[in-house]
C-alpha cells in the first residue's frame, strides 16, 4: 500500500505490546505511534521497546510526555524517529518548543551519546545527518496553533504538522469531535498548508471519512486504528457473533 499510495499506515500503541507491533509489522504497516502523553509507557520500557520497533522495521513515531525539553530528548535519544510534540500554543511556543528537537546551530537539543551514535564518537556530518533524519511533528490541536499553522510551518526545526482533532475540536468551542463539516474545513485549512510549505501532515484517521479525507488530500501518513479500538472490535465482533447464534431466530 505505501509503495502504491505514496503515504504511510500506522497503528497508534498505548503501551509496550509487542504482540501487537508484531501483528501490525506482519500486516504491512509501517509505522507506529507511541501514545507516550496518555499511555503505559515509563522510560525503562520506552528504551526497551523501541530497539523491538525498529527491529521489526517499523518507523516510531513518539507522541511524548509533553512539550518540553526533557521528554523530547529522551525519546530521539532512544531512537525514536520521530517526536509528536502535543500542547503547541502558537507559534512562540512551537518555536522554542521545537527546538529542542535539532542540534545547534538550527535548535537547542543536547547530545548524549549511546545508541544513536551506535555507542561510539560522532563527526560533525552526524549532526547534520540526525537533525536530517530525525523529524519533529508539532500537534496541532489548539486554536492558536490552526491559527499560526503557517509561521508554525515554516520553521526550521519543524519537518510538519501532526493533527490532534479531538482536541482542536474542543478547544475551537465545537464540544466532542463529530467529525462535522466544521471540522474537515480545519484538516483542509491544515493540509492546504502544509502543502504549501512543502512538509508532512499526519492524521489520526479511526473512520472511513477521515481516511478518505487523508488520501484524498496526500497525508503523508494515516494513522489508521489504534491499539485499544483494534482490541475492543475484535472482542465485540466475537461477543455478536455468538449472541446471534443463541438467539431464537437462529
């Protein structure tokens, strides 16, 4: 599918579930997200579950703890393709939030060694090649944020956008996310942009209409299910099953 579609599938983890990456990684997705802010992950199992990840050849995306320094580092430091940064304000906040996902001279990330540098002394081309390979997706999910999605952007240290609709729905006064009219005009306005600049724009994307909208409007990736629906579905789906065959009519 990505070779044909040009764009990413992945599946949204909310814990160290091997099992799951396994299951995914067989069926052909490509990446995963690490739902660090609202999941089971601690920094001991994060380092043990990544190296898993990326064994497996999927690309990890960490949605980390919250917008600071600390838990942006640990994560790249890890391994971590890329950090999904929640909580961006505006633009300010994105601009010194962000960088602490790039080494200097462009942002303000420390360097720690150890497994990114395969344990070993790095040159000057490494840091180059990390601040290349290594991506920073800013949520957008408050109405500053959609409102400065253009200065957001065009920042150095930000390689694109990852949409948090539940949360932009709420904070644009709309109440739970319906997947209204309302709120596709906000993915429009965000994937306009990001086509615009020239960088990546990622979706959660649970219903047949978000994952319409995505390919229709070239996401670069589609987050297409996440642990606990896939889990909850196939119980249910059981569960019906064989009520249907206790039921009379059978």
């Amino acid at each position: 599918m990505t070779k044909k579609s040009g764009h990413k599938s992945a599946v949204w983890l909310s814990g160290p579930n091997i099992a799951a990456a396994e299951i995914a990684a067989s069926i052909g997705y490509t990446a995963v997200v690490l739902d660090i802010e609202h999941g089971s992950f601690d920094l001991c199992t994060l380092e043990q579950f990544i190296p898993v990840l990326k064994g497996l050849e999927l690309e990890v995306l960490a949605k980390v703890l919250a917008p600071e320094r600390g838990p942006i580092q640990q994560a790249l430091d890890f391994g971590a393709d890329a950090v999904v940064i929640p909580h961006i304000l505006d633009a300010a906040h994105a601009e010194k939030t962000c960088a602490f996902a790039k080494f200097p001279p462009h942002g303000e990330r420390s360097f720690a060694g150890g497994r990114t540098v395969a344990y070993g002394t790095p040159d000057d081309q490494w840091f180059v090649d990390q601040d290349f390979k290594t991506r920073c997706y800013p949520m957008i999910e408050h109405a500053g944020a959609l409102r400065d999605i253009g200065h957001i952007l065009s920042l150095d240290t930000v390689d694109g956008v990852f949409i948090g609709p539940s949360d932009l729905s709420l904070r644009r006064g709309r109440g739970s996310y319906k997947r209204s009219e309302a709120d596709f005009a906000d993915l429009k306005a965000i994937a306009e942009a990001a086509k615009a600049a020239g960088k990546h724009w990622l979706l959660p994307a649970w219903s047949v209409s978000e994952k319409q909208f995505g390919l229709e409007n070239n996401a670069h990736a589609l987050v297409l299910t996440m642990e606990h629906g896939a889990i909850s579905l196939g119980f249910r789906d059981a569960w019906n099953i064989t009520a249907q065959l206790l039921s009379p009519a059978h």
